[in-house]
C-alpha cells in the first residue's frame, strides 16, 4: 500500500524564528502520525529547523534550487548546497516557478537530474490553468509536462519520485478541483506512469492533491482511490489546519 503523505509548501512566508515556532507546535500536535508528513520552509530557513526536525518524523524540504551543479550563478542555491542545510526532498516545477520565473520542461528535467544525484525524494509538481481545462487539453498538458520533466530517466532512477497535481486554477484561489475532477485526473497521471514505467512503478508511485486544500475538504479528496495524499500552502502555515489536514488520512484506523 502507498504511505499517505501531506506536505506544507510555506512558499515566501515566515521568518526563521517563526518558522522555528510553526515546526514546534506542528511537532507538539503531531502526535502518532500515520502519514508521512513534510514541510518546505524558504531556503533560509533549512539550517536552522534540520536540528529539531532531525529527532521527528516529519521531513525536510526545499522548495527550489538550480538546474546546475555549481557555478557562476550569482544568487542561484544548488541542490547539494541545500542538501547540506539538511533537505531531504525538491519541489520541482512549482506552477509558480513555471509561471512568474519561465522555467521550462527542460530546465525541470536538470533539476530532477540533479536532485536524483543528490540523493533527494523529487516532488514533482504538474497542473494545468483554468484555460487549458476549459478547452479540454488539460490530460494532455499534464501528460506532456510529465514527458519533458522525465526524459531521458528510466522507472528505477524515479522510484522515489513523488508527483503533485496542482491545478493552477485552485492553487491560492479558494477554489478547489471537485473530488471527481482530482480523482480524474490521479488516475489519467497512473496510467501515463504505467505506459512509461510500467504497472508495478505505477502502483507505488504517490500522487498528490494541491489546490485549496483545507480541513473542511480533505478528507473526502484524500478518500479518493488515486489520491495519496496533499501538497498544502495556504492552510500549512497555520499548525492547527495542517494537523487537521494531516490527520485526514483515510488509511487511518486501517
Ligand atoms: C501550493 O502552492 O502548492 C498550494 C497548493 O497552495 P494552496 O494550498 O494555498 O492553494
């Protein structure tokens, strides 16, 4: 069975030492989480929560880095750098990374590349705009942004490879995909897997939700067959919303 997993994607918000402050009162409410739970703080802030999160079961990630190894990239972090700040995961091709910084499927595919050097669990983010769903592409967006984030890699090299399914229409909007519509599209996302990866890779492969998920909506996304958990902004900065959302785990009492 595939591990339940809720991510928190904090985007530019929070300062260190409030960052310090939200991972604190997430560990103290975690309790016995029965999902795989992760955070991804600003880059900044990756020293400074490896420490406490390092004795707990909630993992480490960060949330950009640069499709180089090393370099003349003034301003630029690599994934080894962050690694070293105690990352353990990548978001790669964030729609905001897509949208307001132009990366390409190309520049996305480095990352994954450097990012399975490094040894960190990818999290690769995919999901069409409101446009694009309306005229009917969106299956197909998505299965071309898979195409271009994975050429060139076989099933093995991607086993640990965690997808998000961001509609960029629900993302920060309030407005959430229908069950019906997410469920739809997790499944369509298994099968690309399979035909590129085969049937077993595709099983195990973890697709999650991103898009307005709150505490009120869930559980009834995640109790979806081809849901396996949430990529969560908005609702990860408040602790209390992000342990409702990680306690909505279906497989719970199982
Ligand atoms: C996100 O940015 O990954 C996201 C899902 O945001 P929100 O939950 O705020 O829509």
């Amino acid at each position: 069975m595939r591990t339940h997993l809720v991510a928190g994607n904090w985007k530019m918000h929070t300062h260190p030492k409030e960052g310090l402050a939200l991972v604190q009162e997430i560990l103290s409410g975690l309790g016995k989480a029965e999902s795989e739970v992760w955070v991804f703080p600003p880059a900044t802030h990756l020293s400074l929560l490896a420490e406490p999160l390092a004795q707990s079961p909630v993992k480490l990630g960060a949330q950009n880095a640069a499709s180089a190894a090393q370099g003349a990239y003034t301003g630029e972090l690599s994934v080894s750098m962050l690694k070293a700040c105690g990352a353990q995961g990548l978001l790669i091709g964030h729609s905001e990374r897509r949208q307001l910084f132009g990366e390409t499927g190309k520049v996305l595919n480095q990352k994954l590349e450097r990012c399975l050097e490094e040894d960190l669990t990818p999290f690769l983010c995919v999901g069409e705009t409101l446009e694009e769903r309306e005229s009917g592409n969106h299956m197909e967006v998505v299965r071309h942004q898979i195409e271009e984030a994975t050429e060139g890699f076989d099933g093995e090299a991607l086993q640990t490879l965690v997808i998000a399914y961001e509609p960029v229409w629900a993302i920060g909007t309030g407005q959430t995909a229908s069950p019906f519509q997410a469920q739809e599209m997790h499944a369509f996302i298994r099968r690309v897997w399979a035909k590129k990866f085969g049937e077993s890779a595709a099983e195990k492969i973890r697709i999650l939700y991103g898009g307005s998920v709150k505490p009120e909506n869930a559980a009834e996304l995640f109790g979806q067959t081809d849901i396996d958990g949430g990529l969560i902004g908005g609702a990860s900065l408040k602790a209390a919303d992000f342990l409702q959302i990680v306690q909505a785990n279906p497989h719970y009492d199982l």
